[in-house]
C-alpha cells in the first residue's frame, strides 16, 4: 500500500479536536503510567479501566514501588478487570525494569520487548505514546480501521503480526511526532467511530477518502468471529475462586473456595490452572494464598 497522506491531515485534526480526555494522553505523563494503561487496556473497556489505573498508579507510582510489593498484592489490586496473569507479568516487568534499567521504562524496541509480558504492540504503543518515536501500533481498532478505509473491506483478515505491522507502516507518517499523534487517532477512530458492529461513517472525518465507503460498503467475505462465552466457563471459576482470596487478608481452607462452585470437577480443574499459573500458591497445611 502506497504511504496516503490523504487521511493523516484530517484523521489527526479530528483527534487534536476530539479525542476523549483519557488521563494516559496528558501531558507529562510517564513511561511507567503509560505502560500500565496498555496492560490494563488489553481486552478489557476504558471505563473498566480508568478506576484500576488511577488507584494502582495512586499506590505505585513507579516500577520500584511495584517491585517491592509482592505478587501477591499485585493479583489483589487488579480486583475485578480480568485476565489476571496481567497482574503478574506486569510485576514480573516492574522488577526486570528495576533490576535492568534502573527503574526507568527503556526507549528501545528490543528492550521493551525483553521485558517479561511486553509483546510487540504494547512495545510499540510505549514507544509512540510515552516517547513520541515514530512506531507502528496496531491493534484491533487500527487493524479494522487500516481494513477498511485502505484496504476497502468490511473487516480484517485474521491477525498477523508481519503483515499488520507492514500494512501500518505504508501509511505511518515520517515524522516523530505526526507518527505518534497518528497512531493515537487511528486507534480512537475504531474504538468511537468506526466500530465493528455499526460504524459512524456519517461523523467520520476521512469518510470522503474511505475505500470501503467509496466501494459501497462491500460485505466482508472471511471467517465469523465467535463471540466468546463467559458464564458457566472455567474461566468465570477462576475469577470466583480468586474473588475469594482477594477478599481475605490471610490464606483460606479449601472449604472456603468448595462454595464457589457447585461442581466438583470444574471447580478443581479451575484452581489447578490458578496454581498452574502462579495466581495462588497451596500451602503445606491444606490452605490457599494469593502468590507471596
């Protein structure tokens, strides 16, 4: 795809007037603070998010504070956001910043990237959003974004690094800043306007330049995705069983998490996978804790 400067001068004027005031996009906001606000944003809703970020900010406001608190406390301050492991790979991360970096978030894609839980587009995103550097961030919200108004279609393919990242990069602005500034618009358009489900092409800011719209909205052709079930899954287990350590300042007798769950086999098999993913430790006595 050939770089389309078309969209960047209208797609970034939109955001400079637009764009939701979100305490990660203030001015002076730290590497560390945005790094938090991407774990924390992965799968999981801005307003969901926005309440954890402050408070786990307010308690450790740097990777050093993190580090020095146990794991434990980590799985315990994420409360209710989800996907837990986050919790530990973000801890696993304050300590490898501290211990590698002297406490200060890298700039650097390959030391980001070496640090525990960081993939290629959280990465990226630090680097665009904490460093102004010129980097190509691609989530679900740009790859839908790139899908339609570059590529003409409906909705993306399935995901792939090289080929996402490649297809960023033919339209990311040369310069630092006007990079950057991009990133953050193309993510914001998918997230508020350009929705998977119905798309505000009429407020859209690059509606006129669009390649789906001028297509006639052609119907995507590839694979449904399934939506993803949560009642009655392992995964609804898990967070029950964790609700109940979480709440509990001391470890809990195994017969305080039999009443999570009515069924036996899915109710171990669950617990099994929390030890298995170091989310709680069973202790010698027969008890259960939050990691230490």
């Amino acid at each position: 795809m050939p770089a389309t400067p078309a969209i960047v001068a209208p797609l970034t004027e939109w955001f400079a007037n637009h764009a939701r005031d979100l305490p990660w996009r203030r001015p002076g906001t730290s590497a560390w603070s945005v790094l938090v606000s991407e774990v924390m944003l992965q799968q999981t809703p801005v307003a969901r998010v926005l309440p954890a970020y402050r408070a786990w900010l307010e308690r450790w406001p740097g990777p050093a504070e993190l580090a020095a608190a146990s794991p434990g406390e980590a799985v315990r301050m994420w409360g209710k956001l989800g996907y837990p492991r986050r919790a530990l790979r973000l801890h696993a991360c304050a300590s490898a910043i501290v211990e590698r970096h002297g406490g200060q978030v890298p700039a650097g894609l390959a030391d980001l990237l070496a640090l525990p839980g960081v993939g290629e587009y959280t990465a990226r995103a630090v680097q665009a959003f904490a460093f102004g550097s010129r980097a190509a961030v691609v989530d679900t919200n740009v790859r839908r974004v790139l899908a339609r108004a570059v590529g003409g279609q409906g909705l993306p393919a399935a995901p792939s690094t090289g080929r996402d990242l490649a297809a960023m990069e033919a339209v990311l602005p040369r310069a630092e800043a006007t990079a950057a500034l991009f990133c953050a618009a193309m993510m914001e358009l998918g997230a508020v306007l350009c929705t998977a489900g119905s798309p505000s092409c009429s407020a859209c800011p690059i509606q006129h330049r669009c390649a789906w719209r001028l297509a006639g909205y052609p119907p995507y052709q590839g694979p449904a995705a399934r939506p993803q079930r949560f009642a009655g899954t392992d995964r609804q287990v898990r967070g029950l069983l964790l609700d109940v350590l979480r709440g509990c300042p001391d470890p809990v007798p195994g017969s305080a998490l039999d009443t999570v769950w009515p069924e036996d086999g899915q109710r171990r098999r669950a617990l099994d996978a929390l030890i298995a993913d170091g989310l709680v430790d069973p202790l010698p006595d027969g008890r259960f804790a939050l990691p230490s």
